[in-house]
RNA sequence: GCCCCCGUAGCUCAGUGGAUAGAGCAACGGUUUCCUAAACCGCAGGUCGCAGGUUCGAGUCCUGCCGGGGGCGCCA
C-alpha cells in the first residue's frame, strides 16, 4: 500500500483511501509492526467492505470473523461511517456516514482539480507514439498508438509529471533511395502538388511499382541511398522536401483527430543515425557484442529461435548497415541520457513485443538502463471489421485515417440533425466533430488495449451504452439545466445527499482520483472509461429520480452543486481521453 | 518446433485473490401534460474454453491441454 514511487498521489477526498489510512497503523499493531493491506474494496453489498481480516486471521492463526469484531470494535472508522457490520466468514461491511460523504463532496467541488493532486514525486516520462512513415498514409493502424498515446500523455500530464512527446516517424532508412528517385523522375514541382493534396498512397506504391519492374530503378535507388547516408547536399534537400511534405500532412490528421502532436515532437529515425557509431561502440566496450554469419550481435539470454538456439539482436548487419535494433539502442540511451527519462512508454502494437524485450535487455545489460529507470511496452491489439479480420476498405486496402475520420463527422452530423434540428450550421458541425471523432476515440479506448477490438459505426455512435455520445449527452444534459438555473436566477449551495441515487452519484464521484491512478499503474485508459460511464449512468439515474429545478431550498442547491461536480468531472475525465465535452447537442 | 497475447451471457465487453461473476446492445414488459425520452425502470439470459493444482477462498495465481491471433537473424 505504501508506494513512494506511486504514479498518483492519493486523494485526501477519497473515502476509501480514508478508511484505509484509518486502519493501517492499528492492523499494523495488532500483527504486531509490519505493513498491513487492510484491502478495502467496493462492495455490493455496502459503499465499501474492508476484506483484510481474512489474511491477517490467517497470519495470527486466530478467528477471522473475531478478528473483524475486533476491528470494528477499535472505533477507529466511528466519525466516518454509520454502520459497520461483520459478514460471512470475516468481511467487514462499511456504509458511510452522509456527513463524510458531503463534506468530502464538499472538498472535492472546492477543488478545480477534483481531488486529483499533483504528484509531489513527478518524474520524467517519455511516451513514444503514433510513429507514421514518410511518404505513406496514415492509415487506420496509426490510430491506436496515436490515440492511446494521447490519452497517457495527458493523464500523465494531470497527475504532475514531466511528459515528453516523441513521435519515432519513419524517415530513413532504404527505402527513401526509391522515393527520391522517384521525386527526381516526377519533377519536383508535381510531386510537390501531389503529396501535398495527401495523395501520399499513389506516390509510395508508384515508387514501389518501378522500383520492382525497373533494373535501372532500382540501381539508381541504391546508389541514392548511399548518397543520403553519406550526406550529399543534393539529397538532403530532397529529403528534407519528402520529411517536410509528410509531416505537415501529418500535423493536418492530428489537428483533425484533435492529439497534442507537433512539429516539436517529431523525433524520426534519421535523428538517430548519428548516435549509432556511439552505442556500436559502446556495446564493444561492454563486451556483449560477438559476431554471428558475419553480422555483429548481443545475445540477450531467454531468447530462441526457430531450432532453439539464442535468438540475437542485430545491431549490425553484415553489409555494415545499421538496423532498428540499433536505432532502438540509440534512441533509448538518448531518452535517458540526454532527456533524463526515468519511465519510457512504446506505445507500439502487440507484434513487436520480442524485439522490444531484446532491446530493454541489451540496454540493462549494457547498464543503460539503470535501477530505478522502466521503460514499458503500451502494446495493444488490432482494428477489425465486422468479419473478426483485420479493417480493411471494401477494395481490400488499409482505411485512411483521413477518410475514416471523416466519415465519423459525416455520420455524427446526420445523427445530430435529425435529433435536435435547432442547432444553426456552425453548431451543429462543431458538434458533429466532437461527437464523431470523439467516437472513434472513445471505441479505442474503452476496451482493454492489448486486446483487439471489432470497429462497428452504429454501435460506437450509439447514444446509448457505453460510447462517448452517451456520456457528452449526459453533460450537455447538465449544461441545459445549468442554462436554465441561469435563467432563473438559482444557484448551487451546500452539498448534502440524501436520496438513495443521489447519495450513490456522490460516492462514485469521489473515487475519481483513485480511478485515474489506477488507469496510470496499467496504463489502461479503458479504466477511466469504464469509470465515466458508470459516472453518467448514476448521473442519469439520478436525474430521473430526483428533480433538480423543480425541488427547492437547500436540496435544489445541493442538487445543483452535485450537478456541477457530474459536469466538471465527466468533462475533465473525457479531457484525459483527448474527448471534448460539447455544452449541447 | 519454441515463445507471446487472447478465450467471460445470443452479440460487444468490464471484472484489484474475496460473498450470489457484472454492464451495455439485441429481445421482452413498462415509464413522458415533468429540468434534453439522444433517457429511465423492470424481466430474462452463464459449465468464466477444458482438466488438474495452490489457497480459508480462484474468472483472477501455477501446470498441462484445446481453439483463435501474432512472433521467431541481418526490412522497419
């Protein structure tokens, strides 16, 4: 439980957190020193159950169900709860005092970060996402790194610490030879116009076509990329052209997916070419490296191949070149050397799993990566069609982003004019882009990422379950009853729940701090999903049970306060997301 | 052949070693002169892939198998 290296510092407000603190330094004494989890859990039949005299009965070899009277008997929850009762074999039912439960509301609406406090450890996290190609499309397997990438890079950013972006682009390596070649036969002029309608496809696979049908293409390639690497101006010039074109497309399909990528962020594979020689070298003074067929290689151990022999990491390949293990190596000591990182995200896709695990291994067995120093793969699954196979346009192609993104606005908008036609133009395609793309976001996010997930347009712009449309309707639904407290000249006072769905609205929304960290440890963006729409259900189950303009006096302005808080925290959670909260739809 | 990931309701998915495994969708039955019905309430739906093991307690941890996906030397 105590953990000074915790990602998020753990709120004052949170109940649970309460209990817990309570308990600990009294088990603590009872088991005679030692820590001692009390494990307070949610529970379905109380707000919370503490679980943790089970395991310490064990340990003292004395009657679990003694053991929790003697808990509850301690008096140390008395000014917090209302009941505690001992159940079953020795779990402890808690059920808060509605005084602790309003004065932590209290605390938490007083806080403009919602109990979600800044840590007083921050560290220096680099999170390495969405990664496209020069001169290919982004097509829908850029998504989830870009997206998932996104959200960590602002909940990271939320709980306080030092978050740098990089985006690893891919532009070096052999094949800008072709497409230089390729720009050179096109004229820079025309191919300047073409890639910069997007038209990036046509280029790349142009390129390709000649490159396999063509001798003289493909020589002239090679010789350009021995040019490149040797940094002959001519072709750096060209290359800067291709980099330039790419990245400003680039940024258009970020601004359009509404991430916080910029041209700053971009860290490419070329940025790493001049780092190599070094880490090479390095490697040499460690001793790891040996030489296999003639390449040269590190051996990390557990790895096998095929026939069961060690599995090498090839940091040079037999013709000299260097290669993405190399480039990985490189790029890792520059993350912590150079930018002090002492926790790394790959935000990368499931298959790269083994390279990954060989980099990190050759890195800490070289002493880059010191104690204290982690670096993790955000690995995750892929985007299917409704055929369980890997999304692909009806020809058969990898979707666009950019056409995929679009069609998300397109259909949000159909859906909004059709549900609430007084929306003028402007409104309403505001309104369809943050729906649509929030959408699309949302469906990413909300499944555990390392699994794959089934992309389905009518159930991810459903106005029902669990999609980001249901969750902004119920904050649009707050803001109206905001514009109509206006109106009226009402306003939120002292929080005191006390109806059974108001009373469970205000519970959950204490634990939101909690929820963020948890989302943090795992890196699982989906808990936070999963919290929000449970967040909105009691929102709207509340909202159906108790009025809130139509009541008055103190429960009209509690009830308004609780609404506020509803608002404020769905709006800041799906702001984690990278989802904006429109004020009507 | 070896390694990794996944397998939970008809469908899509949650589930921190804790009580009777939960949502949503679809289906069925209700609710609106009322703050956005784009909603809510109810009802039903399960051999948690299979078999062992550890544990006071296993969907969760361990082992083996079955099914699906992915990876396994010089592309990135």
């Amino acid at each position: 439980m105590v953990n000074e290296r915790a990602l998020v510092q753990t709120a004052a407000t949170d109940p649970f957190a309460l209990v817990s603190a309570r308990l600990e330094p009294w088990l603590s004494q009872r088991a005679g020193g030692g820590a001692v989890d009390p494990v307070v859990r949610p529970s379905d039949h109380a707000d919370a159950q503490i679980n943790g005299a089970l395991p310490l009965a064990k340990q003292l070899g004395c009657n679990p169900r003694d053991l929790a009277t003697e808990i509850v008997e301690s008096g140390q929850l008395d000014d917090l709860c209302a009941a505690l009762e001992v159940a079953g074999p020795g779990f402890i039912n808690v059920t808060f005092a509605d005084s602790t439960i309003d004065h932590l509301l209290t605390e938490v609406a007083n806080d403009e970060h919602l109990g979600l406090h800044k840590s007083s450890e921050p560290r220096t996290v680099v999170i390495d996402y969405s990664a496209p190609n020069v001169a290919k499309e982004m097509h829908v397997g850029h998504l989830r790194s870009t997206v998932i990438g996104d959200a960590l890079v602002r909940m990271y950013s939320a709980a306080g610490h030092k978050v740098i972006r990089e985006n690893h682009i891919g532009d070096w390596g052999r094949p800008f030879g072709m497409l230089i070649e390729h720009l050179l036969d096109l004229g820079e002029e025309v191919a300047s116009s073409g890639l910069g309608q997007g038209d990036l496809d046509s280029f790349y696979k142009a390129a390709n076509a000649k490159f396999s049908e063509s001798e003289e293409f493909q020589e002239r390639s090679r010789e350009r990329v021995v040019l490149l690497q040797s940094g002959n101006p001519e072709t750096h010039v060209l290359w800067d052209r291709l980099v330039a074109m790419s990245t400003a497309y680039f940024n258009t399909v970020y601004e359009q997916l509404g991430v916080l990528l910029v041209d700053d962020d971009l860290m490419g594979e070329s940025k790493y070419q001049p780092l190599m020689p070094a880490t090479l070298e390095r490697l040499e003074a460690s001793g790891l490296m040996s030489e296999s067929d003639g390449a040269k290689v590190v051996f990390p151990p557990g790895f096998t191949n095929r026939d069961g022999d060690p599995l090498p990491l090839i940091v040079q390949a037999r013709t000299g070149g260097f290669n993405y293990a190399t480039s990985d190596l490189a790029c890792v000591i520059d993350r912590i050397e150079r930018l002090g990182a002492d926790l790394m995200l790959y935000v990368i896709g499931a298959p790269q799993q083994q390279h990954l695990e060989m980099v990190f291994a050759v890195a800490k067995m070289a002493g880059w990566m010191p104690e204290g120093v982690s670096a993790v793969h955000v690995a995750f699954g892929n985007v299917l069609g409704d055929d369980k196979k890997m999304l692909r346009s009806r020809s058969g192609e990898s979707v666009k982003l950019v056409d995929l993104l679009s069609e998300a606005v397109d259909r949000a908008s159909a859906a909004v004019e059709e549900k609430n036609p007084s929306l003028s133009d402007a409104e309403r395609a505001a309104v369809a882009e943050m729906i649509g793309i929030g959408a699309v976001k949302y469906a990413d996010l909300s499944t555990d990422r390392v699994r794959d997930y089934v992309f389905n347009w009518d159930r991810m712009l459903a106005f029902d379950g669990n999609t980001s449309p249901y969750l902004q309707y119920a904050h649009a639904r707050i803001c109206s009853i905001f514009r109509r407290a206006a109106e009226e000249g009402v306003s939120s006072g002292e929080i005191a729940v006390r109806e059974p769905a108001e009373r469970a609205l205000g519970l959950h929304l204490l634990g939101y701090p909690a929820v963020v960290a948890d989302a943090l440890e795992s890196n699982s963006p989906h808990r936070l999903c999963t919290y929000l729409f449970e967040l909105a259900q009691l929102f709207t189950s509340f909202y159906e049970q108790c009025p809130v303009l139509k009541s008055d006096g103190d429960t009209r302005s509690s009830r308004l306060a609780v609404c506020d808080l509803t608002a404020r925290t769905l709006s800041a959670g799906l702001g984690l997301l990278g989802i904006d909260a429109p004020e009507q739809m």
